[in-house]
C-alpha cells in the first residue's frame, strides 16, 4: 500500500482503520466501540476491548513459537556485566515479580513507582505491573528528592521499587538516601519500598517498609495476567518541569498496545525476530515504548544498555553493541549521535566492528538539525531517519514511514504525517496556513490511538493545557511548515522563537546554519533581552576534538564565519553577532539543551536549575564566561 493511500484511509475513517489495525493484537474481548466519547468530552479508543498488555508483550509469543528466542539482551558497560532473557525466561521473571508485588497487596488499579537504573528489573517491574492491572510510573533514577516528591503526593503509589544505587561512567548514585528524603518530604508514603542492592553500593535498610527485593522475590508464587478494559491504564509518565507541578501523561491499554504494535512495521520495517535497539532510558518515553513495549508487543529481540555513548569506553559503544547483538536498527537522541561526533568526527571507530547488520539509524527526542544528519548519513552511509515525537503521544507524529513507503529524505525536515496524525500549520487565530509558512502545529481531534487522554487526576487541566488553545485541535507546542511537497520541518517549540525588532524568527534555522561550520559539533541559539530591538540572538558552541588547539585567537575566527554565515543566510534582520565557545552544552538527562536555562542566566534573572541536568558543571562554565 503506498503511504498516500494509508494516510487517507486513516483520516477519512479513523475508527475502521484502527479497528482494523486492532485485529493484529490477541484481545481476551475484541472491541465494538472503537472510538467512543467520555462523559468529559474526551475520545477514546477500543473502551469495551479487554487484554493485558504483559500478555500480549510475552505469553502470546511463548504461546505461539517464540518461547526459546531472545526477548531481552542486557548490556553494561558500567558494571561490564552481560544476560539474557528469553521469551518464556522473561515470562517467568515478570510472573513472579506480579506476583510479589500482588503479596505486598497491589492490585488492579494500584500505582507503582518504578526507580530504577538500565537494569532488567527495570522491563521487569514495568511488565509485572501490566501483568496485574497496575499503573506504574517511571521515574529517571537519580532524579532529586524534591521532584520524587512531587510525584509521590500526585500518584499516591502503594510500592515504590528501586535499586541500592545507578551507575555511571565516573560515579556510582547512591538511591536510598534520594529515596528517603523524597519520602519524608511527601504527604503521601509507600506501605513499601522494595531495594534490589546491588554490589556497587548496598543500599541500609532502617526505615519501616523496606524490602529486600530478592528476599521478597524467593517468598512469592507466580501471578497471572489480569484483564484490563482498552481504556484502562497502563501506566503515567510525569514531564519534568523545572517549575509548578510536572503533569502527569497517561497512557491506555488497548490504544497502546495497538499503536506499538503497528508502528513496529508501518515505521521502523521491523521483522519479528529482528533485533530493535532503542538506545534511551526507561525513565522516558522512548524508553517506554521502544525499549519495553512495542519490540515485545511485536516478537523481536530488545536492548537494555547501561553506559553512554562516548566514555563507555569510547565514542566506539554504539557500533560494539550492534555489532555483537546483530542489531537491525538502532533508535536514539540527536544529541547522542553528536557526542559520536564530536569524539570521532571520521567515524573511524565503527571501522573497528562489522556493522553491516544495521539496516537504519532513527533519530528523535529532538530536532535532528540538517548537519548532523549529513554527517551520519555520509560518515555510516545508511538511511538516517528523523522523526517527531512527543511524550504526550508515545510514538511518532511524523517520520518517514519505511514499512509502507521510503519517501525520498529531506535534510531537517521529519517527512510526514504518521497515519492518524491529522496535521494543520495554524496561525495566531488558529487559521490553516498554507505551504511555507510557519505556525504552531495542531493535530486535528480526535488524536490516534496511544496518545494521552488525560492529564493523571486533572482532566481540566488536560483541556487548558492542549485543547483549548485551538478549538478542534490538539496544540503540540511546536512550531513549524509543511514545504509545497508536504514534507513538515520542526523548528522547536514556539517558546523559541524570538521577535528581534519586530521580526519573528527562529532560534533552530540559527542553529542549522551554525552548526554547518566545519568546526562545530553542536550549538545552541538562545533569544537574550535588548533594551532596543527586544530580543537578540545569542548563540552556544562546542567545537569538534582536533589535534589543533583551541586559542583565544582560532575561537574569535570561527565566532566571525559564524556571525557571516547566519548574516549570508538569513540577513542582516537576524542581528546574529554573539557566540561563546564553550566545552559541552547543559543538557537534561534525555539530552533536551536547557535553552530556557540559557536565557535566564544571560538576561540575570531569577531561575530553578532543573534536577534532571547531566552536568551541573556546564553551566558553572557558562557563568564563569559571562
């Protein structure tokens, strides 16, 4: 079927599509309301359907001749530990972590918090949790006591599950205390917290309601997998915010499962039996759907990784861990490819493995900026696809869909529509504009299967923050164009676009022309404060490692070529006349820059560094320079 025909048949009649689309998961009771509307005003999908999502992701594929395949490989280069799992291993594993959680007295309904580093137990908690009907919420291991707070008093959980400490390429993260002082500090406390100690750090276990984990595990009996309805959740995966309350997504069953299922071929031309890297964390949602979910769901072979992309040892990590696990494709953040890139600029250490098993390099998380997409396209000479996605979707709003049709690829832009992603470019009035122009981009109501329905205990806030904006629509808080082709290019969100003299323009068309120098590995354009002409732009650079050495006087020539590409490009209007030089880039732990950070520290005024910063130390350098 080609891609336009696909398309259309999902606009044209969402409910026959996707209830055909439903067909390709095992329900206990198939559906007869595909999409129906709640008593709030909201659409949902398969509502009557009932499953169970830890079934369908491995009992239906022991079931069904998968039993002795490989379902989970688990690579750490951090602890240089290695295991596997096989379907009916990994089975058994989930049963009786259900059934330990279901003695502590979880039940169908019951949130779980789930604190835990890229370790099995990780998956496992995840899918135990779905095997019972509870609803578990990830949260990034390591994350400050303050914001696990927060998410504590708001999920109210009856177990909370982690691990005596995380793991990284310098430190060791020592959890308990985390946890413990996010307890005293919330209103709500865990009836238990259960402690996988691990031997890097043994984590004290004084407080009442501690567990040992594997003491807890040997007195369970395996639990069976609980029916749930379509609309019942699965699980909520708070966004961070550095201020108010994070807002808790939610995600459905059926919807889901659906949808995970799917995208496997439609997307990412995946094989059961295939091998699917997703190299991301389960604390986010790529973790989610594309480390736990939809590779089961679908019968292949997924990676969990404990290191990073450089440093684990060297910017070399990728390309051991598809060369020894014959991985098919490997999905990760643009940042991540920009640290290969910056450490090996030739990529002369994926000559060091045979990687001729990689079939597609898939990028999101963030906009895959033009540079960096030539840069991996002509360095690896495979197909590299970029697609958006938000965490309030759980999978791709746009892609080049390769299990359909392979579009012709287009430097930054992320192709098109996924089927079911109704898309329109909207102005300030919400008027649809046409070809080139930029806007906010809405999806069209209702929103594919997958996407939340709700905000966890605020469906008010769930209107005010996507609905009402647009009438209609879901607001993304993206801005973008679709070209006269069709094709949508992402220019960030429309918080980054900033208004120099009266002129609207984008921070991430800056960033695309910085980041073509030879010279520059990444960057960030962020919009500081003029008195004159409102906001002018300023930009952050990490130079690519050289054997030549970095000086005052070689820093103030590429600022000058810098200055003189974004004028050539885009006018002297952009007023593009600053750049500082700095090692690395402050980032969040999912890799996202910490633009709105940025623009605090240089305009001096008042700001909450987020606890989900990877290197507090890149903004002390930041400070020092300004």
């Amino acid at each position: 079927m080609s891609y336009q025909k696909e398309y259309q048949s999902s606009i044209e009649d969402p409910a026959g599509f996707w209830g055909d689309k439903a067909k390709l998961i095992d329900w206990y009771k198939f559906p007869k309301n595909v999409l129906s509307t709640d008593e709030q005003g909201v659409e949902r999908w398969f509502a009557d359907g009932e499953l169970n999502t830890s079934y369908l992701a491995l009992d239906y594929h022991v079931e069904n001749g998968r039993a002795k395949q490989l379902a989970l490989i688990y690579d750490s280069p951090v602890t240089d530990s290695k295991q596997t799992y096989t379907y009916r291993e990994l089975r058994d594993e989930v049963a009786l972590c259900a059934g330990m959680l279901k003695q502590l007295g979880v039940d169908k309904g019951d949130r779980v918090i789930i604190y835990l580093p890229m370790i099995p137990e990780a998956a496992i908690s995840m899918l135990a949790c779905a095997r019972l009907g509870a609803i578990h919420s990830v949260v990034f291991g390591g994350f400050a006591p303050p914001e696990l707070a927060v998410r504590l008093d708001d999920s109210t959980p009856k177990v909370l599950l982690t691990a005596s400490c995380g793991i990284e390429a310098k430190r060791i993260i020592e959890y308990k205390p985390l946890i413990d002082e996010a307890i005293s500090l919330a209103n709500h406390k865990p009836q238990n917290v259960v402690v996988l100690q691990r031997e890097q750090s043994v984590a004290s276990m004084d407080n009442e309601g501690d567990l040992d984990w594997a003491e807890s595990l040997n007195q369970a009996t395996s639990a069976d997998c609980v029916p749930v309805l379509g609309t019942d959740l699965l699980y909520i995966l708070y966004t961070s915010g550095t201020t108010g309350k994070p807002k808790g997504v939610v995600r459905e069953n059926g919807g889901h499962a659906v949808a995970m299922k799917y995208s496997m071929k439609a997307i990412y031309d995946m094989e059961p039996g295939d091998v699917f890297w997703a190299a991301s964390d389960v604390g986010w949602v790529v973790g989610h759907s594309y480390v736990v979910y939809a590779p089961l769901l679908y019968g292949c072979t997924t990676i969990m990784y404990e290191g990073k992309p450089v440093m684990t040892p060297d910017a070399g990590a990728f390309w051991r861990v598809i060369a020894d696990y014959n991985v098919q494709a490997i999905f990760s953040a643009p940042t991540a490819f920009r640290a290969i890139k910056k450490e090996d600029p030739a990529g002369e250490l994926a000559k060091l493995y045979d990687i001729t098993c990689l079939k597609t390099i898939f990028a999101a998380g963030e906009r895959l900026d033009p540079p960096t997409y030539e840069w991996l396209s002509e360095t690896y000479k495979l197909p590299i696809i970029d697609h958006w996605w938000q965490t309030e979707t759980g999978w791709a709003i746009a892609s080049n869909l390769f299990g359909i049709e392979r579009m012709p690829a287009k430097p930054g832009s992320s192709t098109m529509p996924v089927p079911g992603f109704n898309i329109d470019i909207l102005d300030d009035e919400g008027n649809v504009l046409g070809p080139n122009e930029q806007g906010f981009i809405g999806i069209k109501l209702p929103l594919p299967p997958s996407c939340l329905t709700s905000i966890w205990g605020d469906t008010e806030r769930y209107k005010e923050s996507y609905l009402e904006q647009f009438p209609g629509y879901f607001a993304t808080g993206d801005g973008g164009y679709f070209d006269e082709d069709g094709y949508l290019y992402i220019m960030g969100r429309v918080d980054d676009v900033i208004n120099v003299a009266g002129h609207r323009l984008s921070t991430g068309e800056m960033e695309e022309i910085v980041g073509k120098h030879p010279m520059v590995a990444e960057c960030a354009v962020i919009g500081r404060s003029d008195e004159l002409k409102g906001q002018m732009p300023m930009g952050f650079v990490v130079i690519k490692n050289t054997s030549a050495t970095s000086t005052d006087e070689t820093n103030s020539e590429i600022v000058n070529e810098l200055v003189q590409m974004v004028r050539e490009e885009i006018g002297a209007v952009a007023a593009f006349k600053e750049a500082l030089i700095v090692s690395r880039l402050p980032k969040t732990r999912s890799g996202k820059i910490l633009r709105k950070t940025l623009r605090a520290m240089v305009d001096g005024t008042e700001h909450t560094v987020p606890s989900t910063i990877e290197d507090p130390a890149a903004l002390d350098e930041i400070k020092a320079l300004l």
